[in-house]
C-alpha cells in the first residue's frame, strides 16, 4: 500500500477509534468506571470479537494488514507518554515510610499470582487448548504465573488520579507498590522469553541492562536535570528536552527486553517537578524558585500538557491494537471458558488477598489494605502490553491470549465498584459515631 494511502487509512482509523472510545467512556462513566476502562472495552469492541463478527468488510477496510505495524508504534508513542507522566506524578505521590511495606506488597502480589497462574496452567496441560504450538508446558506456565502477577501502574495511577486519591496513604502505597510490582514482573518476563529460547543471554541482557539504566538516572542524569533545567530559556526547550530523554529511555529499555515504556516511566521519576529547585535552594536563598526559574515552572507545565494529550489520543490506538488481537469466540470451547474463569479467580486471589494480608502484616488498617488489594488487582493496560509481548514472540495462541484479555478486563473494571463498596462500608460504619458525637 503506497505510504499516503496508508496515511489516509491511519486519520480514518484513528478518527473512528477516538469518536468509539469517547462513546463507550461516556456510558461507562454513568457506571462510574475510569475513561480508560471504556477505552480498553471499546478496543475490544473495534475487533473481530464484535465488529469483525458483525460486519468483517468494515473491519478490514478500518484496520487492513498494512495498517497495522503504524497503529502499533503509534499505540507505543501513547504509552510511553502515558508511563511519563505516570512516573513524573510518582514523585509527588510517594511520602517517607513507605519503602519497607510497598516492597512487602509488592513481593506478595507477584509471588502469590505467580505460583497460582502456573500452577492453574500445569493442572490443566492437554486438557485445555491454551497451549502454543512448539512451547513447552513449563514456559506457557511461566508466561500466564507471570501475566497474572502484572498491576496496571499507569491505569492505577489514572483511577487514583481521577478519584482525588493521590494524597491518601492507600493510593500512595498502591504507587509505590504498583511500580515496583511491575518492574519485577517484566524482568520475570524477560525471564520467561530466555526460557523460552533456550539462551541465557536475555534475561541477563534485561538485569545488566536495567542496573546500568538505573545507575546512570541516578548518578548522572538526575543530577544534570536537577543542576541545568532551570536554566533552559523557554517551556519548549523542557519539552523538548524531555520528550528527547523519554524517546531515548524507551528505545534503550526496548533494546534490552525490559520493553519501552520502563524506559519513559524511569525517565519521569527523575525529571525533576516545577517546585524541584525550592528543595534544592542554598540556604538562604529566599527567592522562590519559580520566581528564579519561569521557564522551568511553565516548562513542567507545558511538558504535562502535551504528554497529556498525546496519551489521551494515541493509547486508544494501542487498545484497539490489541483488540484486534482478541477473538471472544474462541471462548466458545467449553473448556476454555473454564479455564478462563478459573484465571480470573486465581488472580483475584492471588493479588487481591495477597496484598491485603502483606498490608495488614505491615501494620496497614483495614480500610487502607482492601483498598490497596483492590487497586493492586487491576492488570488493564499492562496484562496487555505483557500478552502482546508473548503473542509476537510466539508464547501464546489465540484461545490463551483472548482468555487472559478477559482476564485483564474483569479484574480492571471490577476495580471502581469494590472501592465505591468500600467507601459506602466505611461512612455507614463512621455514621454511629458522627451522630453519638452531635450534642443533644
């Protein structure tokens, strides 16, 4: 297909995909659920699973073959966008103490989803038609332990975000543990690939690779941002700046199988705030910062704008992208639908109850380890991002990959419900005290 033809096709495509999306969120939005839970729906919804069923001439002269490797980059731009800003609000979200009970939580939501998912997979070896061709039992196992232990960190930080939670203790711990989790579960991907291919050699590239990038934000990058960025003449020149760094983590993060939007996520937590330099005044120095340095504050303001908006209208593409990866009717085999219902219940299990008992050993409440286990159980956007992965590198075929999106789907949207469950549990509880404490 000449290139301006598929130029064309991609402004039609994409121009469907944001007015379906906008569609779909909105009737979710009446159910209180997140725009991006409509977004991950509607992806769904723009695939073989409904349109291609319905009309399979329209869905192909939407998305035709050619179109889609540009759908996909351009779904990659979104998420490390999206990652970014993600990684950039971390900072402000995380408070001392936090460290020693986000890395419990983090541990038990992976091992314990971990051990059930595999477990669940080997249980149900040549009995169930999940299994690849030439992929062994032992690595699609792996591959679903390891799918299953993921936390959506960038949908939990829009849930959080669009709740007014990110200054609760709950939310913060939910980051912070959201962060790490993913972190660990894609170097246990890496992890699984190598297995896969019989070679040593990713999963070290990953881990060598991930303490070299690690050590350079910390020790280099973060220290020239911190000392240089006030001192960028304009707003544009932050942005662009930023956007140079993101571009460049992202690809070196992809070149070492950590995929791209580690390498964004890493870049936002050390791109320094509009209110970094007040931190970092001489003593003394009176002056504000932002009075010193404008650029830098309207810079900080105009690089969350922008990664704001190229999130908002290219993660739809990349939801879309994996929709058209996804066929529903495939979960007609009986015994498929059975394993997928037995997924989804062992990752509710397994991250819901798993957080909530290494929260409550931490010392956490009640209150704030169910809402903890309940944001940590959301896979969304990254279960995605992972089963994208395994379907390019051959780990999974089409029945694995549609039961496992099922999967990310019900775990996500069941999310708001339980929290507004809570938050109704915990005023009716609150209530006897409130009226017992009125005078007279």
């Amino acid at each position: 297909m000449p290139a301006a033809d598929l130029a064309a096709r991609f402004f039609l495509a994409a121009a469907v995909i944001l007015i379906a999306c906008r569609l779909v969120s909105a009737l979710g939005g009446r159910a209180r659920q997140p725009p991006v839970v409509g977004e991950m729906i509607t992806g769904v919804l723009l695939g073989p699973s409904l349109l291609g069923t319905v009309s399979p001439s329209i869905e192909a002269g939407l998305f035709p073959k050619a179109l889609l490797p540009v759908l996909y980059v351009a779904g990659q731009l979104g998420l490390i966008a999206l990652m970014f800003q993600a990684g950039h609000e971390l900072r402000g979200y995380l408070k001392p103490g936090l460290g020693r009970t986000a890395l419990a939580i983090s541990g038990a939501g992976i091992a314990a989803p971990l051990v059930l998912g595999a477990g669940l997979t080997l249980v149900v070896a040549g009995h169930v038609a999940i299994f690849a061709p030439d992929v062994t039992t032992a690595v699609t196992a792996a591959f679903v332990g390891v799918t299953l232990a993921i936390t959506a960190f960038p949908m939990l930080a829009r849930i959080i975000v669009e709740r007014g939670l990110s200054g609760t203790r709950f939310g913060s711990l939910a980051l912070a543990s959201g962060g790490v989790d993913d972190l660990a579960a894609w170097i246990l991907l890496a992890g699984v690939l190598s297995l896969a291919s019989s070679r040593a050699w990713p999963v070290a590239k990953a881990i060598a690779g991930a303490v070299s990038y690690v050590v350079v934000l910390v020790f280099l990058i973060r220290p020239l941002l911190n000392r240089y960025v006030r001192r960028l003449a304009s707003p544009q020149a932050v942005f662009l700046l930023a956007m140079t760094l993101v571009l460049t983590g992202a690809w070196f993060t992809s070149s070492i199988g950590l995929y791209a939007v580690f390498g964004a996520f890493s870049i936002g937590l050390v791109m320094p705030t509009a209110g970094a330099e007040a931190d970092a005044r001489e003593p003394g120095e009176g002056a504000p910062a932002a009075a010193k340095a404008p650029a830098d504050v309207l810079g900080h303001a105009q690089v969350s704008i922008t990664m704001d908006g190229i999130s908002r209208v290219l993660v739809p593409i990349f939801f879309t992208y994996s929709g058209l990866n996804t066929r529903f009717a495939l979960l007609g085999n009986l015994q498929v639908v059975l394993f997928s219902l037995a997924a989804i219940t062992v990752a509710i299990l397994g991250k819901t109850g798993a957080c909530w008992l290494a929260a409550r050993r931490a010392g956490e409440s009640r209150s704030v380890s169910a809402r903890v286990g309940a944001l940590m159980n959301a896979r969304g956007l990254m279960q995605l991002i992972a089963l994208n992965v395994g379907l390019q590198a051959g780990l999974v075929n089409q029945e694995l990959f549609s039961s496992l999106v099922l999967v990310a789907l019900v775990t996500t949207i069941m999310t708001t419900p339980i929290l507004d469950w809570l938050d109704r549990r915990d005023e009716a509880a609150a209530a006897p005290a409130v009226l017992a404490a009125e005078p007279g």
